[in-house]
C-alpha cells in the first residue's frame, strides 16, 4: 500500500499517457523536484532497466539509482529508487482508461528504514510533505501536457 497517492482525471489516452510517464529522460518537463534521468543500460522501459536520476530543491542537488520494476503499458509504470546502498522508495504511476481519457494515479511508497528517514528528513525536509506536494504538481504539469498533445 502506497504511503501516498493522488489522482487525476485526465482527457488524453491511456497509452498516451503511458508513453509520457514511461519516458523518465523527459520527467523534469512536469516534476518540480526530478530535472531527467540518464539511463545507466541503455534506453527503454522494460522491467530491470537501471538509471540514474538527477534532482534539485532549491539549492539542493542529489541522484538516485533507479529500476524499472513494473512495465504494463497503458497501466502502470513503477521504478525502485535508491541512494548508494539504500532502497529508499518506489514511485508508480497507474492508469486506468475511462471513455474518453484517463485517471492517473501517482504513488510513492517510503522504502527508508526508520533511523535513515528521520536522518534525511532532518538533513532534506519531511518528504512525505514535500513529495505530495510535488504530486499534486506533476500531475497537473501532465494533465496540461497531455491534453495540449505536447508532451
């Protein structure tokens, strides 16, 4: 069970969709905290791809190493993040086609043992705050994107 998730109706296809969140070298076009990824084994969305993904808050700067654990095209999109040694979280995007469009759902799920979240949350903020509000953002940045047909 994701530690949070929001939703958005979308009026774009599914597979549409799909093809934007799958497609992490692009992800800085809608989150506010991820600029892109590099991929680390070539490109591709298929399950067990590894990449490096690069962010920024303010003034902060960090990458992640990152797995691509779930590839159901036109459903759900899920990667494994971590920091050096440290599985820290699981991001997936689901969605579910409807009439004329889509809801999407973005989820995160807090993978950090206990002493190593309270460390990074003093270190970095509380990201279970931050992370909801930088949901709420990318998803409306994809809605826009998506019904725009421009990303």
């Amino acid at each position: 069970m994701p530690d949070l998730a929001e939703s958005v109706r979308i009026d774009a296809p599914a597979d549409r969709v799909y093809a934007m969140v799958s497609d992490l070298a692009r992800m800085g076009r809608w989150s506010p905290e991820c600029t892109g990824v590099t991929w680390r084994d070539g490109h591709g969305t298929e399950v067990g791809r590894r990449f490096v993904g690069h962010n920024r808050d303010g003034w902060k700067r960090w990458s992640t190493q990152g797995r691509v654990v779930r590839a159901e095209p036109g459903r759900v999109f899920a990667f494994d993040v971590s920091v050096g040694p440290v599985r820290t979280a699981t991001w997936a995007y689901v969605i579910e086609p409807t009439g004329e469009g889509c809801t999407v759902t973005e989820e995160w799920t807090d993978r950090r043992p206990a002493a190593i979240r309270a460390v990074m949350d003093l270190a970095f903020g509380a990201r279970r705050r931050t992370n909801r509000d930088n949901i709420v953002t990318t998803l409306a940045n994809l809605r826009a994107a998506a019904e725009a047909r421009t990303g």
